[in-house]
C-alpha cells in the first residue's frame, strides 16, 4: 500500500476572484453545521422527529505572523469597502514539503473582521495578523 500524506499542513493558501492573500499558519472554524427542527407526532411517544431545515457555515479565522503580504489581505478589504462582492475563494492546506494536501473551495467570501498586531516590547514573539471570512457554504472539496 503506498503511503498516502498525513492531514498535517504547514500553511493554508487563501485566494478570493482574482485577489491571492498568501499564506497563513494557523486556520480555525472551517466547518458546517445542519440545523434541525424538532417535531411532535401525536400518538408517537417513543421519539420527537428531528427535521433538517438549512445548513450553516461557520466563519473562517486565518492568522499569521505579520508579512509584507498583509497589503495584500488591506488591498481586498479596501476595494469591499467601496463595492462590497461575494467572491469564489479558494482555501488550500500544504504539507510540510509545501504541496497541496486538501482544497476547499468557497462560495461567496466576505470580509467579516481583520485585526492587525499588537506590539509589546517586552515579548519576544512574531507579530501577528488574523483574517476573519464569511462564507456561503463549499463549492467543492478537492485534493
């Protein structure tokens, strides 16, 4: 059996339409859950039917140490600001060796929230920046 790569990655690469946002180190909230709606059948007493109704998308959460890419992710929110889109985005986790491992491709991105780095002499880690994203649900998963 060959062996297959393990779902451990190094960096996600984030692109929104035409717009390449570089990469990331750290992504949280990628996931979905379905809603359901609680229903009484009269006569039924052994259980209550569980009906899906929608299904919901949870925001995205980039982060990374700060980099000169970060004009990159400003340029994107600023052209949103004067023409909000909903734009296709593509979001792909590589591997150590930098390989695409899985790409999620998004449908209908928007800016939710970008925080820049908080700076404090008196500690000696990277500067960091966050991305928030939402998003309308997947069009496709791929490797």
């Amino acid at each position: 059996m060959a062996d297959q790569p393990f779902a451990v990655s190094s960096h996600f690469q984030l692109s929104i339409g035409i717009h390449a946002l570089g990469s990331f180190t750290a992504c949280e909230g990628l996931g979905c859950a379905m809603e359901v709606e609680e229903r009484v059948e009269g006569g039924t007493n052994g259980h209550v039917w569980q009906l899906p109704t929608r299904l919901r998308y949870t925001n995205v959460v980039l982060s990374r140490p700060l980099t000169r890419e970060t004009v990159l992710v400003w340029a994107w929110m600023q052209q949103q600001m004067v023409e909000p889109m909903r734009l296709p985005g593509q979001l792909v986790a590589l591997g150590p060796d930098r390989r695409p491992l899985v790409r999620w491709l998004l449908d209908g991105v928007l800016p939710v929230r970008w925080s820049g780095p908080g700076f404090d002499v008196e500690q000696s880690q990277a500067a960091r920046e966050t991305l928030e994203i939402a998003h309308n649900g997947f069009l496709g998963i791929t490797v």
